[in-house]
C-alpha cells in the first residue's frame, strides 16, 4: 500500500463576501499532488481546530487536478485541512491546518478578500 505525502495547503486563501447575504465564499488553494496514482483530495473543514477533535465535514474533490475549491459558508471561523486519496482509496495525512472568518461585514468595494500565504 504506498502512502500519499502531505500536502501543504497552500498558496493562498481568499475570503469574499456574497451580496446582500450573511455567508461568504472562502476559496482554497493548493499545490498538486504529482502522484501516478493520485485519485482525488479530501478537503477537512469544521468550526474548531483539529487538535481540539475531528472536523465535522469533508469534501470529496475527486479531481486529480484539481488545486482551488470554493465553499460558501455561514459566518463563523473555520478551519480546514486537505488530504490526497489514491485510486484504491487510501487517504495521505493531513495537510497544514489553515483557518478563516467568514463575516457578515462586506469588503471595501474593489477589495474581495485578503489572501493568507500557507506554507
């Protein structure tokens, strides 16, 4: 069974507003994974840190080229996590932890989101 190297979430995250609505859309991004035989990601995410338990949803992206995904979510903080499944279905590490806040106050016109380096 090979195992899948962690992958860093990374990049950057941009958090924007969605008019008129109390959600935003957080948009992740991520370096990809350049294994043969790399099916897909899992992305992690849930309103408290990994080390506090377990996140409470997981997004199956089953893309293997996939490197962005977007969420629209209510406010409140998140965090988020990514792993890289293979084709029989074996799941890598985590990635880094990385978090957000998703707020009910608009950006400035012009300015839709502050991007976080992860490295």
């Amino acid at each position: 069974m090979k195992r899948i190297r962690p992958l860093l979430l990374a990049a950057c995250m941009l958090l924007f507003m969605a008019p008129l609505a109390e959600a935003g859309t957080v948009s992740l991004i991520w370096d990809a994974n350049g294994e043969a035989d790399l099916a897909g990601y899992k992305l992690h995410y849930g309103n408290s840190p990994r080390a506090q338990g377990s996140y409470t949803q997981t997004v199956p992206i089953n893309n293997k080229n996939a490197t962005t995904w977007d969420l629209s979510l209510p406010t409140g903080v998140y965090y988020f996590a990514l792993t890289a499944v293979d084709l029989v279905g074996n799941e890598s590490d985590f990635s880094n932890e990385v978090s957000a806040e998703v707020s009910d106050i608009p950006p400035p016109p012009g300015k839709p989101g502050r991007p976080i380096l992860i490295q």
